[in-house]
C-alpha cells in the first residue's frame, strides 16, 4: 500500500508539472510498461516509442488521475490502449521471434538449466500462437501479476468477459503445449 500511496503522490507531483516525480514515476513503472508492450507489439522499436508515449499521456493527464485504480493499472491501460491503436494505424503484422532470457536458478545443474530454458522458450512459442485477446490476457495475470479485476479496468471489458477469455486462453495453451510434447511439471 505504501508504493500506492507513493505513486498517488508522485501523480499529484506529476499534475504541478514536477520533472522530478515524473522521472521517479519512470524509474518504477518504465520496465515494466514496456514489457507489457513489448508482447503486444512485438517490436522493440515501437514498443520504446509506444512506451514513451504512455508516459508523456501520463504526464500531460495526471491531473484526470483519479485514484479508481493504482497508478500502475492506470499506466498499463494507458498502454494497452497506445498499443492497441499503434497495431491499428501500422497495420502490419511482421512476426519477430523475440528471445528473452530466462534466469536460472543457482542451485540448477547445466542439464536442469537447459531443460528450462527450452520449456520456457517453447512456452513462449505456444503463448505467440494465441490470439492477441487470449495473450494479453495471460499476460497481464501472469507475467503482471495482474488481478481479474485490474485486466478488467486495464482492457475496459466486462468482468465476465476477462474471465471468459482467461478461460479459453488457458484451454488453448494447455492443448498447445500437449501438442508440443510438454508436461506440466517444470522443468
């Protein structure tokens, strides 16, 4: 509750044009948002641009911020909707495999670390093939950690409709990474 409270300050800092709350908001939410985007994108490029406009959105409407949500939710849904009307404009659908490391624990063995790494990538090929409603929905629960209610407020749908799409998205990936020859235990 104490980021929470921080944020909330950092936005009302933000609304009396204070550079330096901006900068602080930056420093806590800027990776996280762009990551977010990242996976919706897919494009770096974009994604940094996309994420830059996120915080100039916040910086020029922190003074509409009206605390409904945390600030982070309120950041994550300015950036689904830039994301989502960047796909819009470009139009373009290239399909850029993006490889992201996966941290190893320390007490893995080399064989253990490897298994890993070749689930985690096949678990990101089987979340690419999932259709952008079912893979942002997986990742605002899972990799933002992101509760049904705050997808709900991020992606402004109906409740029933996050928890639907939460439902199928997570059938279709299990049948895919059947599909692909992967258990469910890990590695």
């Amino acid at each position: 509750m104490q980021d929470q409270t921080d944020d909330r300050t950092l936005i009302t800092r933000i609304a009396g044009q204070d550079q330096a709350a901006l900068r602080a908001l930056l420093g806590r939410h800027q990776l996280r948002v762009y990551r977010f985007v990242l996976r919706i994108v897919r494009r770096e490029a974009v994604a940094e641009e996309v994420t830059n406009e996120v915080f100039l959105e916040a910086w020029r409407n922190a003074g509409s911020y009206e605390a409904r949500s945390s600030v982070g939710t309120w950041l994550l849904s300015i950036a689904h909707n830039r994301a989502v009307s960047t796909l819009r404009r470009r139009r373009e659908e290239t399909i850029d495999e993006e490889s992201a490391g996966a941290i190893a624990d320390d007490g893995d063995d080399p064989e253990v670390v490897a298994q890993k790494l070749d689930k985690a990538e096949a678990m990101r090929r089987c979340i690419a093939v999932l259709s952008a409603e079912h893979r942002t929905i997986i990742d605002l629960v899972y990799y933002h950690e992101k509760s049904i209610n705050e997808v709900s407020e991020i992606l402004n749908i109906p409740l029933n409709t996050v928890k639907t799409r939460m439902f199928y998205a997570r059938k279709k990936l299990s049948e895919l990474l059947a599909a692909a020859g992967i258990d469910r235990g890990w590695p």
